[in-house]
C-alpha cells in the first residue's frame, strides 16, 4: 500500500456480498434513490448492510452518494441494497426528471391570449 493513501478495512468486497458479483435486482442507476423504512429490525444485518440503513434513515441518498460514504464500490454497494430491497428494509426510486419546458410558441400564445382579454 503506498504511503498517504487512506488504510480500508482487511475485508475483501466478495466477502461483503457473500461471494456475489451482482444483485438479485438489476434495477439501480447511480442516481437511483434510496429510502430506509424505520419501522424495520436491524438485527441479523451485516454491519455494511447497517451502514447503509443509518445513511438513509436521515433522508434519500442517492445509490453514489451511499457507495461514497460507505468506502465501497458501486457493484458491492448494488448486490447490499438488492438484498435490503428484497428484505423490506428500504426501497428505491428513480429521480424525480427535469420538468420539461413548453414550447416557446406555446407560451407566446398563451401571452397573446392574455393580453388579448384584458
């Protein structure tokens, strides 16, 4: 290990997915977000798949964001949340998307319109 670099636990990544590459689920984005439910019991959890639910009990963390705090890469951190998916631990959902502006002939007729009854 070169000098200056930060020292991660000894614990490999296949050791934290039990050995899996890829989760049950292949459905998260980066920016998939990530929603713990509180109601849920954290015991038998690993200790990554406790990180992962005291991150998101505090609000949606995106699926980047939760590998970035966590230290893990994003192909662990995918197999982590596969299984607190299928548990009922948390749940996840795509980005709200941009809104989507109208057209700009729309809303100049919608000014002309306007303007046209006052």
């Amino acid at each position: 290990m070169s000098p200056g670099r930060h020292e991660r636990g000894l614990v490999r990544p296949y050791v934290v997915t039990d050995g899996r590459a890829y989760p049950s689920r292949n459905t998260f984005d980066l920016v998939t977000l990530v929603m713990a439910h509180p109601d849920r019991p954290l015991t038998g959890l690993s200790p990554e798949k406790r990180g992962v639910m005291d991150l998101c009990l505090g609000g949606a963390l995106s699926v980047a964001e939760v590998a970035g705090y966590l230290e893990l890469p994003v192909s662990v951190t995918k197999v982590l949340l596969g299984d607190l998916v299928d548990s009922g631990h948390i749940s996840t959902r795509a980005p709200i998307p941009k809104a989507e502006l109208p057209e700009t002939q729309l809303l100049q007729e919608v000014l002309d319109g306007l303007r046209a009854r006052l």
